[in-house]
C-alpha cells in the first residue's frame, strides 16, 4: 500500500470512529526531525469544476509530488469535521450561509453569475466546511503541541471570503476562522495571519480590520485583482497597527519577497508578540503562474517558510501552520507545496529548484520596502 493511500485511509478511520478525540493524530510511517499535521479529506476533491483555474487538479498534482518524493509517510494524519453551524456564524452571516448552501444542494452555479470567477457544484457547501473544520482542528493540534508545524492541503481556499460575499474562488474563511476558534477554545490572546498570496487577502483583511486581538499581514501585488490591500490601511480604531499591507507591482521576486519578511513583517510580528501563527501559503506568487505577475522561484517560497519557521520558534514555541492557496500551474504549485513541506519536516538532503527562475530580471523595490519600514514600524 502506497504512503499517501495509507494517509488517506488513516484520516478516514480517524473521521469514522466514535471515540476518537477531535484532534486525534495518526503516526506517521517514518519519523523526520520535526512532527508535521496534514489535513487532507477526499470531499476537497469534489469540489471541482472542468476547465476552472481553482480545480481539483491542483490537489492532484500536489498528491502527485508528494508520492514521487515519497513524503506521505512522515507526515501525521490530522482528522478533518464539518466546521459546526456556531463556529460558521463567528464569522459570515446566516442569510449568506444558507445562499451558498441552498446553491450548493440546488447542483451548484456560480455564486455571482456576472463575474463568475467563484462557483460551486453539488459537493462544494460541505467541502468548504470540511475545509473550515480541517483547518481549525490542524491549528488546535499545532498549537497543544501534537504536532510541531501543520500545512492544511485545503480546498476550496478562504481569504478572500467576506462575511456574506463569495469571491475570487472561495466560499469561507478558513483561516478567521481558526484564529476565531485559538481564541474561543484555548483562550488564546493574540493570533498573527500571515498571507503571502500574489491576490490581497480582502475578506481576512475586512474581518480582521477593527481586531487588535488578530494581526493580518499581506504581502502580495497591487494594483490588481481584487484591488484592495492598500498600505495605508493599517487598522481601525483600537486595532490601528495591527493590519499589514506590503503591495508590489509586477516583477517583484525573491529579494522583494524576503527583505519585505526581515524589514517589516518580522519587526511587526515582535511588535505584536503573536501566541500562535497561521500562514495563507498562496503559491501564485511563482514566476510562471498565469494569473499573476511576480516573480518568486521555489527556492525563493522555501527560504519564506524557513523564515517563517524561524520567527513562530522565536515568538511562539513554533505554533505555526500553513494552508493552501493559490497557485495555478500545477508544476510549480506542486514543487513549491513539497519545497515548503520538506523545510517543515526539517530534511537533512537539499531540496533542488528544478524550474530555477525567470529570465527577466527582478524589479528593484528597495526603496518602497524602506518606505513600507516607515509606515508600519514608525521609523
């Protein structure tokens, strides 16, 4: 029996028993330096509509990556649930949950017919709160030390989901969510969600705006789609500080990506002094993807996670997890999942960039990072 198969068929023993504690973890078959949590449930698959850039081959390539590299069996299974009807309504609103489920039920269609960029089929209402309940389930684990990183193989993906709006191909935000449930379930003070999704985070940022209990910090490109993640939009009212924005225009790579991390996102996050860190890992970023602009490599995204790594181990006893978002060429998606995969588990041999990177050379942004400096630290 192939490793990912036995992962699957271990998260599903651990959905279907009874007795089982919420956040039960299978061991892996193979033990690594460090003890990673995945979620991943067979609904995410389901999801699925032919010919849309946000479908289920995404998940399949990743799958396909991780079996080559024979990763699955140091991973543990982490259990998966339907986000319940209360933990929902923490963060969208009743009328628009009973739209997308009634859509969903109805065999599905496109939840704005005029745009139509995010759509959902028969399977996508329950898929998307397996997605909700995985996630907070895996950020639990994370953070009562089961596990020592997770990464949530989730889909339909969450961040730009608003409170009674679907958009740019998600349906609930998964990583509010989670914080939402830090806080309720463990008493948890102060949640960072970082984003490093080429596309603004618009609904983390919308639902987060006026918290000072939860800090959102984007990295992503700007102006572009959804047009929102403004610098100066730094937070309202008792939360001012604690919203980040750090936009770039097209061409921004690799030195952008982690200058902007040691300048302004590492200083913010001490500043904040986060108890747990949630990571929305949106891969479009990578030079190749055809929906975005800038110019990230693999080893560019392994070298962000590392960093990411480092700064939850200094701040908060390596609370940390990850989950999917974007990216849409499924060879780059597939090798930057398994390069930030392989940095978690801390393996010893190197993990080699076999796309490398663009030919054109990367935008020099160092001087709206030092502004971004004087925005965000006050410097």
């Amino acid at each position: 029996m192939n490793s990912r198969r036995q992962f699957i068929q271990n998260s599903l023993a651990l959905l279907l028993g009874s007795t089982t504690p919420a956040f039960a973890l299978q061991q892996p078959q193979f033990k690594s330096p460090n003890k990673v949590g995945v979620v991943l449930d067979p609904l995410f698959l389901k999801h699925d509509l032919k010919g849309h850039p946000e479908n289920a081959n995404r998940l399949r390539a990743i799958d396909k990556e991780l079996t080559n590299r024979d990763y699955w069996k140091y991973f543990s299974a982490i259990q998966s649930r339907f986000a319940t009807d209360e933990e929902l309504a923490w963060v969208h609103q009743s009328g628009y949950l009973f739209e997308i489920e009634n859509l969903s039920e109805s065999g599905g269609g496109y939840f704005d017919p005029n745009s139509q960029d995010t759509y959902l089929n028969e399977f996508s209402f329950d898929a998307a709160k397996m997605a909700a309940g995985g996630n907070i389930e895996l950020n639990l684990a994370v953070y009562d030390r089961k596990v020592d990183y997770g990464f949530g193989l989730l889909r339909p993906p969450g961040h730009h989901a608003r409170h009674n709006q679907a958009m740019g191909f998600c349906l609930l935000n998964s990583d509010v969510l989670a914080a939402k449930a830090l806080q309720k379930y463990r008493g948890v003070k102060r949640v960072a969600i970082l984003d490093f999704d080429v596309h603004h985070g618009n609904g983390t940022q919308d639902l987060t705006i006026d918290d000072p209990s939860i800090m959102a910090l984007s990295i992503h490109q700007h102006p572009f789609w959804p047009m929102t993640g403004f610098d100066s939009m730094t937070g309202e009212g008792k939360a001012k500080g604690t919203n980040v924005n750090l936009s770039f225009r097209q061409g921004a790579g690799d030195q952008t990506y982690l200058a902007s991390f040691d300048k302004v996102i590492a200083p913010k996050l001490r500043e904040f002094q986060p108890e747990h860190i949630i990571v929305f890992a949106g891969y479009d970023g990578h030079w190749q993807d055809p929906l975005a602009g800038h110019q990230v490599t693999v080893a560019g995204y392994n070298q962000f996670t590392k960093r990411c790594i480092a700064i939850a181990d200094e701040l908060c006893e390596g609370r940390l997890s990850f989950s999917l978002g974007g990216g849409y060429k499924l060879n780059p998606l597939a090798q930057c999942v398994a390069g930030s995969l392989h940095t978690m588990l801390g393996l010893t041999e190197e993990f080699k960039d076999v796309i490398g990177s663009d030919k054109k050379v990367e935008t020099d942004y160092s001087k709206e990072i030092d502004d971004l400096v004087k925005l965000h630290l006050n410097t």
